[in-house]
C-alpha cells in the first residue's frame, strides 16, 4: 500500500529536522506542512532533506488545519494510507514496517497507533490506548494499557502524536474539524471514525519518542488551558448519547467542574493569565466560538470571574 507520512511544523525546525533524520530510509512518502512559521522551513531543509516534499501554509491553521493540507496532499499524490506524525517525535527504523504489517493484518482497523514513550525518558511509556467518557472513571480519557507483544488493542482514541489512517476512513467521514483547531481534534476525528463503523486500535510496540508540548512550552500554558477547557465542550456536544458512556448533562456537569478546578489550580500557583485562559475557553465553549483564540469582546467575563472568586473565598473562610 502507498504510505505517506505528515509532518506539521510551526517555529520547531530542530524538532522537525531531528524527526526527519530519523525517518530516514522509511519507504513513504514525507510531506512537511509549514503552519506559517517564522522562518520558512523548506528553505531550512530542502537541502538536507531532497526527498521530502514542502509545503506552506498562508496561516497557522493549528494541528487540525496543518494535519488537514497535509493530509489532502497525501491522498492527491495516491496514498492509501497516511501516518499523521507529530513533529516532536523521534522513530525506530522499523516504524513505518511494523505499522504496514498490522494494518494488512487487521483490515477491520481504520485507525492505528503505536505505544509512545518520552523522548527524554526512551524507557517510559508516555501513552497507550485511550477509551472515552466511561462513567465509573474521574476523567474524560482514561488510559488502556496496552502490552509490548506485538498485538493490537482496541481502543476509543488513538493519540494524534501518531495517528495511522485509511484513505477509506477521510472518505467516509471527512476531514479533521478545523473548529477545535489545537486539542482534542483528533479524539473527536477517532471517535467519528469508530461512530461510522470503523474500529481503531494501537499496536503493541514501542517505537515512537515524543518531546510532548513543544507549541505549547513556546506559547505558555495558557494556550493548552483555553482550548482543553473550550473544546471539551465542543466534543461533547458532538459526540453526546454514545451507548455505555456518561449521559450528555452528566458531562457537561463534569466539563464545568473539572475547569473551574483547573482555574482554582493555575490561580493558587499564581498563574493568573492561564486562569483566565481557562475560563475564557470555558466562555467562549458555552458560546458556541471556535477556530483560532482571538481577543474578542467576552460581555459578562469580569462578573463571571467575579463570582468565581467570590466563590473561592467563601470556600477558604469556611474551611
């Protein structure tokens, strides 16, 4: 089958060149999406890298836009298949084989991942497989473990670090929601494919490194609380009434008070702009506003904050 991998720069062309060093000699074809970086990447790497294939985008279109032109570009060039491979990450040199192994073997699977582990800490597993919203567990994602054997586990989500898909599955359901444009687009796409039919799983073997948080270690946390808060929201709302998962009210309940613990949480480390950036993504979620944050007029923000707070201290004196 035709493989091709996607790479999404945006300003970490040292991530990006060590990820493609150790791509070297996979049997695919590389395609690296530029997300409007500073520096224009393909002018970094041409060079170093011929065999790769470029492209800019006009805009920072976030993971879901960058994974999206990429993504296009694949199946126009004849890819059946399509690694949606963080930047940040390092591979073995069997990555590609093992992954083309298991999906001949599982024609059943739409969607395939790998066991991921630190970069920095290669003997760690960072994550595995992830089912979604079951009622008896605190959070939203709950990890599956996922053993080292060789097999592939089902699960409900596959980490978008790196994603496998069929040119079967962008067929059928489309492509990334460009509406959540960083976090959880690529639970929302996993849980699209498994709602049209379509099983996903992740393959028991360890043999991607991943840095984790590079976009956001250079943007400040804020950035990752704002859209966590608001597109928890936004997928919830999508994916509401799956058959053994927590009703629709329940969540949202959950959603709202895992925020407000998360604002309570950056507020007492002194984080004051990643405690707004909670709720401005928790306003803006409730808002039905989406796509790239923007500095918009939030009516009622200051009163809503204010309440929280007021909140908060009736809490403290009362303990």
């Amino acid at each position: 089958m035709n493989l091709a991998i996607v790479l999404v720069d945006y300003n970490g062309l040292a991530d990006t060149r060590r990820c493609l060093e150790s791509l070297h000699g996979q049997t695919a074809d590389i395609i690296v999406v530029d997300n409007a970086s500073r520096e224009t990447v393909s002018e970094a790497l041409s060079n170093s890298f011929p065999d790769v294939y470029f492209v800019r985008s006009p805009v920072n279109g976030g993971w879901a836009g960058g994974n999206n032109l990429g993504l296009k570009l694949a199946l126009e060039r004849g890819a059946e298949l399509v690694i949606l491979l963080n930047n940040d990450t390092a591979v073995e040199p069997r990555f590609a084989e093992c992954l083309l192994r298991a999906v001949e073997n599982h024609p059943e699977f739409g969607i395939l991942g790998l066991v991921i582990r630190f970069l920095d800490l290669p003997h760690e597993v960072q994550t595995e497989g992830v089912a979604f919203n079951k009622p008896h567990e605190a959070g939203f994602f709950q990890r599956l473990a996922v053993p080292l054997d060789g097999r592939v586990v089902e699960v409900d989500i596959v980490n978008g670090c790196c994603l496998m898909v069929r040119r079967s599955v962008v067929e059928r359901i489309g492509f990334i929601d460009e509406e959540f444009f960083l976090i959880h687009e690529e639970a929302d796409f996993c849980l699209r494919a498994q709602e049209a039919g379509f099983k996903l799983g992740v393959l028991g073997e360890a043999l991607v490194y991943h840095k984790g948080s590079s976009t956001f270690g250079r943007e400040g946390q804020g950035t990752q609380r704002y859209y966590d808060a608001r597109n928890l929201l936004r997928l919830l709302r999508k994916h509401r009434g799956r058959s053994g998962e927590r009703s629709y009210f329940r969540s949202a309940v959950h959603a709202g008070r895992y925020a407000l613990s998360r604002y309570a949480i950056e507020r007492e480390k002194g984080f004051a702009a990643s405690a707004d950036a909670v709720l401005m993504g928790l306003y803006d979620g409730a808002m039905g506003r989406y796509g790239p944050r923007s500095d918009r007029r939030r009516p009622g923000f200051r009163l809503m904050r204010w309440m929280i707070e007021t909140v908060r201290r009736i809490k403290s004196i009362a303990r």
